[in-house]
C-alpha cells in the first residue's frame, strides 16, 4: 500500500499542529471541532495526515482526557428523544433515535 505524503503546500509543522490541538484541547474543545477549527482556520485538511497521530492520540499524549465519541453520541440522543416527544410523526427522527442507541451501545 502506498504511504501518503502530506500536501505541499501546508506550511505548517507537525510540532505547530500539535500545539493547536493542545491549546483548543484545554479549553474542551472536542476533538471534532478541533478538526474542523484546523480545517477552516489554519487550512490544515487532516491532522493525522502531518503529524502522523489522530486528534485523540495528541490530546491523551499531554494529559487531556476526552471520550469524544460516547458523548458527543449521547447528547444527539437526548437532543432527539426531546424532538422525538416534541413531534411524534417524525419517523425519520425516530429511525435516527434508534441507530444512534445502537451506536451508543457499540461504544460501551
């Protein structure tokens, strides 16, 4: 399989993005966000692509804990339960209520 090379045109270095992704870390930022601040702010595509590490790697290397995944999953579930009572004929919200406990118990 071929290895990816990191785009040339990004100028930033691997020590830079980890630092970013420190700092928005601190401030509990969860690792979705910080990819998409990188992205839109600092024009970095993909972090994993430059620094060789996932966001969630960086952040349990300084000490950061984060279990993004699990919550993010379980505030869209409270979010759609409140939908769901709200409009009871929104079938799809209620599909979607669904695969996202099954989702909830993968994590578990």
């Amino acid at each position: 399989m071929a290895e990816k090379k990191t785009a040339s045109w990004i100028k930033a270095k691997p020590q830079e993005i980890e630092k970013l992704v420190v700092e928005l870390g601190k401030k509990n930022t969860s690792p979705e966000k910080i990819g998409l601040k990188l992205r839109d702010e600092h024009g970095i595509p993909k972090a994993k692509m430059i620094t060789k590490k996932k966001i969630c790697q960086i952040l349990e290397e300084n000490g950061i804990k984060v279990n993004p995944e699990k919550d993010s999953i379980e505030r869209k579930i409270d979010k759609l339960q409140k939908h769901s009572e709200k409009h009871k004929h929104d079938y799809g919200a209620k599909r979607k209520l669904v695969q996202r406990i099954a989702q909830l118990r993968k994590h578990k």
